[in-house]
C-alpha cells in the first residue's frame, strides 16, 4: 500500500446485530401529494453500526445549519478493518436522485439500501432492499437506473431500474469484481465508488489498491451492464473516487500518489490521463465540483485542496489548502454553488465553508452529527 497514512490503527470489523431505536421522523409534502425534492438541506449519513441513521439540517441563506431531524434507515453500519476516520472508504454511499426525488442510503452492517423520499429537508423512508452482496458502499444513479457498489467477497455490482419511486432490482444486473478478498487492510483494499460518466453509457468503479485500475463497463440502452469490464491500471495510483468532467471525462483522485488528475474515458472503455496535480497532503482520497472548482478531502491531513479547471479538465491550477476538523471525508456542494459541507470523521463533524469567487472558502462553523464517528454519505441542497 503506497503513501496511504492512517489516522490510527482501528480494531477489527464491527458488525452490529442490534435493533434500529427510535421512531422515524415524518414527511411533508407539496399539495400535489408528491415529493418535490431537496431544497435549502444537508442530509448526513451517520454510518452507525448499532443502527444507521439520516440526519437532516435545515441550511439557513447563510449557510449555517440547525439540525432538524433524524431518520433511521431501519439497517446497520458498518466498519472496515483499519478504518479511522472513514469506516466506508468510499465515496457516494448517500446519494441523490433528483429525477425521481430519492435518498439512497447504504447500510454496509446489514448489506441493504435504504430509500427515502425527499421534500425539502424532510425524509420518507419508503422500502429497505438487498444490496446484492456484501457490505454496500456506494450507490450511482442515472435516469431510471440505479447501481450499489458491495466492497467485500472480492466486491460486486447490483443493478437497479426504478419505478413508481422504488427501485426494482434487475437479477441479471449483477456482476462480480473479482478483486483479492483476502487484502488488508480492508479500507484500502476494497473498491472505492460506483458512478456513471456524464452521457450514462458507461459505469465507472475504482479499485483503490486492489488492483489500482479502474472498471468501465458498457451499458446497453436499457442499462445492463457488459459481462466483464474493460480494465485501465494504474500502478501506484490507488484511484479512490471521482466527478464526472463532461460527456466522457473524470476528475478523478488518487491516495497513491496524492493528487487530482483528469480522465477521459473512451468508448471501449479504456481511460486516458489528461492533466495530474499533485495535492501535497496525506490520503487525497473524496473530490467534490462546483463550477469549474474541485475541492479534494485529505483525511490523514485534515484539509481541502482547491483546484481551478481550464480547457476542459486539461488544466488544474492549485489554490491552496484549507484546515478542517480531523479526517476530512466525504464533501457535498449547495444548489446554488454557495457553500460547501465536509464530513470529518475522527470527531462527527460537518464544517460549513462558503465558497468564495476566487475558490477560497471562508470557515463559517462546524455542527456534530449524532453517532457520527467514522462515518460518511453526505448531500447538500
């Protein structure tokens, strides 16, 4: 394992048996009926493993946050042997679907995915479902299809179409990774994240050290996935996570080599490096984008690295880094590109940045996040 610092040494695997507690928060909704989506919210996912929970902040136009409720995902969390600050290891394992205003959240302790309706910062749990494997990490939405990243056993991917606001699993969506089961430690070792590029015709997932390739499948037109992925190694890098850069392009980071790069991805499925820039900090492992802005969490550092794009990914321009709380994990971005949230693991902790016009990011507060150590799965509105 290359360049990766952890925090500390953590015990082994925790796998809670215990039930969910407390009664689920109601939703609202418009007069229509209907969920309208996320507005002026943050949802954080504490990734317990007595009991995973949704917690839901109300963002005020000055982008501070009051906690306003907690939501159980009726699943467990869960937690990698070595994790510290990131007991996942991996990015997007709370995502949203705005066409459809869903919340999916995994719960790695009882390898199932929670789904709730969004209308404003409220949450409705509507169905709790297989994952198609073993400990889900990360969930890619596309239109009408779904995909949930399991990390252990070698690794999988489970596919998913939704319908009437439920996601129906596809049984011949599944594809095994077949990357080393017996790698540790295993937050380094098992796969990173599962995203589609920006067309959708294509599903991306990042080895991290396991392989330290990246896995494009092909998709057909109603989203089934190839057999076997088309592999890009890349030898040191340990690639951890990514934003998609266009149509066909990913700015992706790597915990081997500390540092953010471009990809294009092509359309048999091999991938290109376009541009490099290096971070100078410890474990550059999640990556957020606002505008032509990226921002990478270094959790062994405890800071955001902010980079400036240019013609079309090719270039990045460094513009520094900022001091967190410690272990910086997952980031999500406001609607309106205002103001960004960093989960920090070692302690719990959501700090709020504004975004300014220069891609400085001026500190505006921090709030904790109940349960929430070690945890991740974090999105803004």
């Amino acid at each position: 394992m290359q360049k990766i610092t952890r925090l500390a040494v953590a015990a082994a695997t925790v796998l809670a048996t215990a039930a969910v507690g407390g009664p689920a928060a109601s939703a609202a909704y418009g007069g229509d009926g209907r969920p309208h989506g996320g507005d002026h919210a943050v949802f954080v996912q504490n990734d317990n493993p007595a009991g995973n929970q949704v917690i839901a902040y109300r963002r005020a136009d000055d982008g501070q946050l009051t906690q306003a409720a907690t939501y159980d995902t009726q699943g467990l969390g869960g937690v990698l042997e070595g994790s510290v600050a990131d007991h996942l290891a991996s990015q997007g394992s709370l995502t949203y679907d705005p066409r459809h205003a869903l919340l999916y959240a995994v719960n790695a302790g009882s390898d199932t995915v929670s789904v709730f309706a969004v209308d404003g910062d409220h949450l409705a749990l509507r169905q709790v479902v297989g994952s198609g494997g073993r400990f889900p990490v990360s969930v890619a939405v596309h239109d009408d299809v779904v995909y949930v990243l399991n990390a252990l056993d070698g690794g999988s991917i489970q596919g998913y179409t939704v319908r009437d606001g439920r996601l129906h699993e596809e049984s011949g969506w599944n594809r095994c990774l077949g990357l080393d089961p017996t790698a540790t430690p295993q937050f380094t070792n098992t796969p990173g994240q599962v995203g589609f590029t920006g067309e959708g015709s294509q599903l991306v997932v990042t080895t991290k050290a396991n392989g330290s390739s990246l896995l494009v499948f092909g998709l057909d037109h109603s989203g089934a996935p190839a057999d076997t992925p088309v592999t890009t190694q890349l030898p040191g890098a340990v690639p951890f996570s990514f934003v998609p850069n266009g149509r066909h392009g990913l700015f992706l980071t790597e915990a081997g080599t500390n540092a953010v790069a471009t990809f294009t991805v092509h359309r048999d499925g091999t991938a290109t490096q376009e541009a490099f820039a290096a971070t100078g900090q410890v474990a550059t492992c999640w990556i957020v984008a606002v505008r032509d802005l990226l921002y990478a969490s270094n959790a062994g550092s405890s800071t955001l690295s902010g980079f400036r794009t240019a013609d079309r990914g090719r270039q990045l321009t460094a513009l520094g880094n900022t001091p967190t709380n410690p272990g910086t994990v997952d980031a999500a971005v406001s609607s309106d590109g205002h103001y960004l949230y960093v989960q920090t693991g070692v302690n719990g902790i959501v700090d709020e940045f504004a975004v300014n016009h220069d891609g400085s990011l001026t500190a505006l507060g921090s709030r904790p996040v109940p349960g929430a150590v070690g945890g991740e799965g974090i999105v803004a509105f």
